[in-house]
C-alpha cells in the first residue's frame, strides 16, 4: 500500500502546472482577449465605424459655433500652432481667449488635450482661409494705424464675420477701410491674426473619434459579456453590439459631436473606456504592466476633461461585476489609477493656482445660475433637472444647447416633477443597492449611469449651468447597456417563443430608427450660429442666453442686408429678442450692451434722439460702463442733436451714477462730455464741482 501510494504521488508531481494566466482563464470559462477579434467582428466593427459618418458627414460642412471661439478660434495658443502647445498645457483653459485667468466658473477649467489638438490642425490646416472677426479686432483695436478706421470696420458687415477662402479676398476688402498702402504694410499681421481654423478638418476629426469611441465602446462590452466557445449567437443579436448601436444613434449625443468644442467629452471617453480595457487585460494576464497602461489612458482622459474621474469607481465597479476577481486583484488595479488622478489633480493644481476652488464667489447668473435661488429652490431644481436627463435619455425630445436661466425654471420642492424625479432616483438608487450583491446587470447599468452624471449633476457643486445635453454623453452608456441587456437576454427569456423574440427585435429596431431619425433631424441645427439659435429660441423660450443669442445673430443679419425695410424688419425683431432677455435676467451683461446698440441702429429709422437717449440711460442705469455708448454720444455731440436735450441727458445720468451708482469718476466723466458742447453750462460745471 505504501508503495502504491508512493507511486501514485509520484504520478501526481509529474503532471504539469498550469500558468497562473491558464488557471485564471479556466475560472473565467471565456476568452477576454481572442486573436483575430476584430477580424472576428468585422461586420460590427464596419458598421459602428461608418454609421457616424453617415450621421454627422454633413457637419464638415458647417463652421464653428459656440465655445468654439473660446477654445479654437479666437484662442491665441491654438492660434500659435505647435508652437502654443507648451502654454495650453501650463494655462488655465479659458486663458487662451481671454488673456488671463477669469475663473469664471467654479472650479476653473483644465482640459488641454483637445485644446491641444486644435493647435495641431491650426498648425497644418488654419491658413486656408481667413476671418474677421472678435479676435482679430482684439489684436488690433489700439494700434494706431488701424484706430481711426475701427469702429467702421466693426460696422462693416461686408467684413464682420466673413470667412474668406484666400488672403487676396480679405486684403481687398480691407482695402476700402484701411487703404491699399496701410494694408500692403500691415499685410503679416493682418493675415496672422485672421487666419481661421479649418471647420471641415476640425468636423472630420470629431466624427472619426466617435467612430473609434463605439468601436472602442463594443471591445469594452464585450468584456462584460463574451460569448463562450459553446453558444451559438448572432453577433448583430448581442448585447455588446446592440448597447454600441444604441450609443451610436443616440440624438442626445448631436451636441457632443457636431460642436467641434464637444471633443473634450470624446477624448474623455476614449481615455475612459481604454483604462477599462486594460484593467481587465491586466486581470487576465497578471501582469502589471497592463494596470499601468490603464491609468495612463485614465491620466489622458483626465487631460481631456475632469469628468474621468469617475472612472476611479467606475472601473472597479465594472472588474466586480464582470470578473472573477477577489477584492485583492480588483484593489491591485485601482492603485495606478488613484495615482494618476494625484499626478492629474497636482499638475491642474498647479496651472489653476487652487485645488478645487478659487475663492472667488460667482454671482454672475450665466455662469452661476443658482445665484438668485435660496437652498431649497436649489435642490429642488437640481432634481427636477436630473429627471429631465431620464427623460431625455429614453425619450429625446425636444432637444436645444441652451438650459441657461430660465429655460430651466425655479422650482419648489411641492412641484410633481420635482417629488417624481426624486422618487426614480431612490427607486434606481435601491434597485443599484439590492442588485449589487447578486451582481445583476442592471444594478451595473444604474451605478454606471449614476457614478459618470455624479460630476456634473450640480450636487457636489455648481457646474455653471442647470444642464446640458452633453453631460449626458457618457452617463448614457448606462441606459444602453441596460436597453440591450432587456432587449437582447431578458426579453428573450421571458417571451420564449421565436415569435415573441421577433417582436422584441422588431420593437427594438423600431427604437433604433426613431433614435437614427432624431439625429439625422437634430444635426442641421448645429449648422452655423444662426440655424443653432434660431432651433434653440423655438425650445428654450424663456432662456435670457438664447434670446440673447438669437438677436445677435439676427443683428449679424441685419448687418449683412442692404435693402431698408428689410433692414428695420430685422432690427425691430432684435430689440424684441434682447428686451425678452432683459426681462428674464436685467443684468445681464451682454444684453445690456447689445441693446445699446439696437437703440442706436433704430435712431436711424425713427430719429427720435429722446427715445434714443432714454433707450442708452435705461442701459447705463443697470451697466455702468458701456464703450459703445461713449462712442455714440461723442458722435451726436458733433453737432448731430439739440444741445440742451445733450445737456439735460448728461446732466441726469452723471447725477444717476453719483447719487444711486455712487460711483462720482463715471458721473465726473458725464458731466464733462456735457461740458464738451456746453462748456459755460452752470448747471453741468456745478455738478462737475460737487463729484470732484
């Protein structure tokens, strides 16, 4: 017996030891990472990868819009080309446009990767065409060869706005304000500074990284859900494919990629989606090599926007669901990505001068759109938005780019909306608790949806605005890992029959259609400014930004006709757009100062000077310091209006801005300019006495 067992033991020490790889596949009972996958999925991989372009290919044909200007075209970094890259990653992201740090918003803004990808394409593709326009009047408003000319060449509609397709077109009409000698002399900078970013390239660029991004999105599905050697499934009923078509024809996603500004939300899912895949290829092969690599794409979405830091919990979340891993390994793979979110948050520490907030208070409503509401309101209508992602999600319509005050209205916590979106959040958040232990794939779809919108739902804090559709970009894959999950296993199961899965498949397709329509339908809007406002005014009524928005653009209109009716037809129609904004938000900066300008265009047509000097004491009475209006009556006071109507006006508003403003330098300023045409005026040189 003795021997007998000596033998056997013997036998037993010479069978071979399976790699600690082998062993762990054989617990997983599938392959995570086949050779020849995509060759496998060919069919999946062309039609995710096409299916944008024949969505979104007609935005190469559209131009920049939006935040474009402040991260692409009026940006002097991206302007530099490669040789701006160095200070987009040292800057705060504003900066580029604005000159200096603002912190406009809470928290300031550090997304240098797409910033960065923008000076690349400025560098290669930004001298094929050539534009007048905010930036380029920046750069040259004080030089004194092009001063005396400015403010004509602001006016010039001819000029404004206009994207030319090469530097002859330009220089010609610049000629007609500037002359052929000043122009000749100046040509460098002129062309420098209008150079215009290529919005064709810019478009393709977006649409091939959402390409690659569903292409991505699947590979990464279908490590949550491969199909084992012995099953037998079509690859277009699978649920990987089916949550990436989803994702590919969702609406929602219009405004992510038909905004070139929007590939700040790619680079962030890209980066996202490729620190899951290599979590799990580090689960697969032990080799830590791979948990490196998946916090170095985590760290460059990170760079690409701060929304990656959700991925923190999401991609050990996603390896408890969907691997086999004890708590040790799925640790194991957290640590890299907790070390690259430090080295992120250090460096952006360092470029913004603060960690999370800058001190700075934000009290303007456009940037901080809870100023107005106590604590309770808050919350409330942060609920009430938070509904609206759900219903959006499921139910894409109507669609718009503006939730700014007070499209987004003040809600109470008695509202309905408010008390049912509450009761879906506590119904997803115990559904996401119960399934958590049994590891059921809709408690993943819900923490997933519910982890990625926890940055920018404006609980933890303000994020500037009350919503936008883009927030949602990545929070969605959630709901279409759980529609095709319901579609695709659950469903099946429960009908049984062929015909109750055919029906299920049919119903599934006809959602899909209605989600390709949708886009196809929601995509001309992002044509140009004007096609985007004029889309926006029709949803978002009551929002002081879109009407602002809308009459500037139909000012622009208007700058361009020629004919005198048409002309006043289109002005009136901008002074009804910026008086509804000022009635929503009187504040309100922007408005303020185009309504200066819409009174004055209108003193054309009506010639009234008391309404035209009302409608500029009505501006100054809420905004202190208006450029435009100071230009305007330096003008009237060559002669161009009654004296003692000038003199009765300055004397009002001087004392307007010394008694109620409190502010005796702008009033001193007014008395002055009244002083200009009526220098022996007891009156106004009384006044001047009193505020000095």
């Amino acid at each position: 017996m003795a021997e007998k067992r000596k033998k056997k033991s013997s036998a037993k020490s010479k069978k071979p030891v399976a790699s600690k790889a082998a062993t762990l596949a054989k617990k997983i009972d599938y392959n995570w990472f086949p050779k020849g996958f995509w060759r496998q999925h060919l069919w999946a991989a062309l039609i995710l990868l096409i299916l944008p372009f024949a969505l979104y290919l007609r935005t190469t044909s559209y131009t920049f819009v939006l935040d474009d200007k402040i991260v692409y075209t009026d940006n002097a970094y991206v302007k530099k080309g490669l040789a701006g890259i160095g200070d987009i990653f040292s800057k705060e992201s504003f900066q580029g446009y604005f000159g200096e740090q603002k912190d406009l918003v809470e928290g300031g803004r550090y997304r240098p990767l797409s910033i960065a990808t923008f000076a690349i394409e400025q560098h290669f593709f930004g001298n094929n065409s050539y534009q007048v326009g905010d930036y380029w009047f920046k750069q040259i408003e004080n030089h004194p060869d092009f001063k005396p000319s400015y403010n004509r060449m602001k006016n010039n509609g001819n000029l404004v706005e206009w994207v030319y397709d090469s530097p002859d077109e330009l220089l010609a009409e610049l000629e007609k304000n500037l002359g052929a000698d000043k122009v000749a002399q100046h040509r460098t900078m002129i062309l420098e500074h209008a150079a215009y970013g290529n919005a064709a390239i810019a478009h393709f660029v977006n649409i091939l990284l959402y390409g690659l991004t569903c292409l991505l999105l699947y590979r990464v599905l279908f490590l949550f859900f491969p199909t084992k050697k012995e099953e037998n499934q079509a690859w277009f009923w699978s649920i990987p494919f089916v949550a990436s078509l989803l994702f590919a024809l969702h609406p929602i996603h219009t405004e992510v990629i038909a905004n070139v500004k929007g590939r700040d939300e790619i680079m962030c899912l890209i980066g996202s989606l490729a620190a899951i895949y290599y979590a799990f290829k580090y689960i697969d092969t032990d080799k830590f090599l791979w948990a490196i690599v998946s916090a170095l794409c985590l760290f460059l979405g990170l760079l690409g926007k701060e929304n990656a830091i959700t991925f923190v919990g999401v991609i050990p979340l996603s390896l408890y669901f969907f691997s086999k891993a004890d708590f040790k390994k799925i640790g194991l793979a957290t640590l890299p990505l907790l070390v690259a979110f430090v080295v992120w948050f250090i460096i952006r520490w360092q470029v913004l001068g603060f960690a999370t907030t800058s001190g700075r208070e934000v009290t303007d409503l456009m940037n901080n759109p809870f100023a107005e509401m106590q604590v309770g309101e808050k919350f409330a209508t942060i609920f009430y938005t938070l509904g609206l992602y759900v219903k959006l999600l499921f139910f894409p319509h109507p669609l718009t780019h503006d939730y700014y005050p007070y499209h987004i209205p003040i809600m109470q916590w008695g509202n309905w909306q408010v008390l049912l979106s509450l009761l879906v959040y506590i119904v997803l958040g115990v559904a996401a608790f119960l399934g958590l232990r049994k590891k059921n794939v809709f408690a993943y779809a819900i923490l997933f949806y519910l982890f990625t919108l926890s940055i920018t739902s404006n609980l933890p804090f303000s994020v500037g605005t009350f919503m936008n559709e883009r927030f949602v970009y990545i929070s969605s894959i959630g709901l279409c890992i759980a529609l095709a999950y319901l579609a695709v296993q659950k469903f099946s199961d429960w009908l049984g029959s062929p015909t109750g899965k055919y029906l299920c498949a049919g119903f599934l397709v006809v959602y899909m259609l209605g989600f390709g329509f949708k886009t196809i339908e929601r995509v001309p809007a992002w044509k140009d400014a004007f096609a985007l406002n004029s889309a926006a005014i029709k949803v978002s009524k009551n929002s002081a930004r879109a009407n602002t928005f809308m009459g500037t653009a139909l000012f622009k209109e208007y700058q361009k006709e020629t004919d005198r009716a048409k002309k006043e037809t289109l002005i009136n129609q901008v002074a009804t757009h910026i008086n509804k904004a000022l009635s929503i938000h009187p504040n309100y900066g922007s408005a303020l100062t185009m309504k200066s300008g819409v009174v004055a265009e209108q003193y054309k047509y009506h010639k009234d000077i008391d309404q035209l000097l009302e409608g500029f004491k009505e501006v100054l009475r809420i905004k202190i310091n208006v450029p435009y209006i100071d230009t305007y009556m330096d003008y009237l006071n060559q002669g161009r209006a009654p004296t003692d109507k000038l003199v009765n006006w300055y004397y009002q508003v001087g004392t307007m801005m010394a008694d109620e403003k409190g502010r005796r330098d702008f009033a001193a300023k007014f008395f002055r300019m009244g002083l200009e045409v009526a220098p022996n005026n007891p009156q106004l040189n009384a006044a001047l006495q009193r505020v000095q």
